[in-house]
C-alpha cells in the first residue's frame, strides 16, 4: 500500500490582536489581511489565558447570529451559556459547545460562578463555521459536548481528541452540515503524531502553546500553518517543549461569503434581511 501523499504548508500566519467586543482582546490568525477564511471555516479566536479574580464577574451579553456555527473549545476555566433556542450548558475545560445559528439565534455567554466565586484562569477557541446556502435558514440548534464525550487517541507522546471527524479510525461526537474535521492534539515535548485529512479538504494546523513543526516547518504558539489542499497527511511534532494545537479541516463550500458584524450569509440583501429581523425581534430573544 501506498503512504499518504503529505500535504505542503503554504504558509505560516501570526495571529493578530483583535477585539470582538468591549473589554474582550483576542488573538486572531484569521480572518485577517493574510488570511480572509479557510472555506468552511470562517474565523479563528484565541481567548486568554486571563487571570480571573475571587468576584471578577463578566462575559458577553446577549447577542445575535444568523447563518453559520459557533465552536467554543474551553481550555481553562468555564462559562454559561444560554440561547433563545432553549440550549444552556457548563462549558468546562476541555469541553466544546457547538451552537448552529442558521435562520437566527440570540446567546449569551458568562463566566461560570464557581470561576467569580474563587478565581481562576479563563482560556478557550471559538470558531466559526458557515453554513452551505441551503443551510442558513434551518431551524438553530446546540451541541453540548462535555470533555468525557470526546474520545481520545492516545500514543507514547501524543493525545488526540477526536471533536469532529476521524482521527484513527475514531470519529468524533459533533455533528455538522458539512463534512469537517476538528482535532485537539496534545504532544509530550517529543512526541509527535501523523494526521491523515480527506483529500480536497482546506485544512490548517493552529499553536496553541509551544513550537511545533508541522511538516519539519517551525509555527510558534499563536500561529497557524496554512496546508496546501493536495495531499492527505500532516505530521506534527513538539519542538523540544509540549505543544497543544488544534487542526482543522473541511469540504470547501465554494459560494459566496458576505459577512456583517454576527452575521454570515451570501449576499448583501441577506446581511440587512438579517438585520432587520433582529430588530423586529424576529431571531428571539433572551433575558439577562
């Protein structure tokens, strides 16, 4: 049998600063001047790590989406959230809530109370993932996936859990309208791991923590290697210190993206239709 064609990295990506929200800075890779997406996946927001104090209360307050998915992997820490669709949920560490916004959905994200009542430190990834147009105005919905549903795919030097896709022959519990791929990967400061991704697949290896290589190419934390399309494996290997990374992947959508603020939809009349519904009240609503 043949070995896995390896996929080239087209580039390497810093994240940038970027404030999603009063008080809230976050490190970004993309979307970005280098980077506009990487089809499906629209945005990538690196949170934290932030040190909370005993009482230090805070989070987002309600809010719209309309026409893609949220992804919130939480590191460290744990927050609240709760939806007009009725989803709520304990985002703990290493837990992921996967939110589909689709036609509209108002949420709201807190930091837990066991985090204001004693401290701590608050750290976590949100993505987003858009919705083919056929897609963008179903009903919304909520995935809450705690870190004992994601199963893990353990090495000598190496832990991979498994979100969404498969990994080894493991598949992971996220349900999502196209075909994708969402690793957390966890390496000892030597040990390393081979990755097969679906051919024709975007995909794209983000730092966390540590010097990886992805390829035998050096990404520091907070970067991003940007993988050639062609191909169907990655290795990645600690740089002489642990390293967590994410990985990501997915069928390319191939329409257009026209994006305003929290909403994500094909064309520009959609964006105000959006908009206008929100204010009418027509994506629900939420109580603080």
């Amino acid at each position: 049998m043949n070995e896995p064609a390896p996929r080239p990295v087209r580039a390497v990506v810093a994240s940038r600063k970027a404030q999603p929200a009063p008080g809230l800075v976050v490190d970004r890779p993309f979307p970005g001047p280098e980077v506009d997406f990487v089809d499906p996946w629209l945005m990538l927001d690196h949170f934290g790590p932030e040190r909370i104090a005993p009482g230090e209360a805070g989070g987002l307050n309600p809010h719209p989406h309309r026409g893609f998915e949220t992804v919130t992997l939480m590191l460290e820490g744990a927050m609240e959230h709760r939806d007009s669709s009725g989803g709520r949920g304990l985002i703990e560490p290493g837990g992921v809530q996967w939110m589909t916004a689709a036609s509209g959905i108002v949420h709201a994200e807190y930091r837990a109370p066991a985090l204001v009542r004693e401290g701590g430190t608050l750290q976590g990834v949100q993505l987003w993932l858009n919705l083919p147009r056929t897609r963008k105005m179903d009903p919304p919905g909520y995935q809450d996936l705690p870190a004992a549903r994601i199963p893990v795919v353990e090495s000598p030097a190496a832990r991979v859990r498994v979100v969404a896709g498969e990994h080894a022959g493991v598949h992971g519990p996220a349900r999502s309208f196209t075909p994708v791929t969402l690793l957390h990967v966890l390496l000892d400061a030597r040990g390393g791991v081979a990755v097969r991704l679906p051919e024709g697949h975007n995909a794209l290896v983000y730092s966390v923590e540590g010097i990886a290589e992805v390829q035998s190419i050096p990404v520091p934390a907070r970067s991003m290697a940007l993988l050639d399309r062609a191909g169907e494996a990655v290795t990645l290997v600690a740089a002489g210190q642990a390293a967590q990374l994410l990985v990501l992947a997915g069928a390319p959508i191939g329409e257009p993206v026209v994006s305003w603020g929290p909403f994500v939809m094909n064309t520009r009349e959609e964006i105000l239709q959006a908009r206008d519904d929100y204010l009418a009240g027509r994506l629900g609503s939420l109580d603080t």
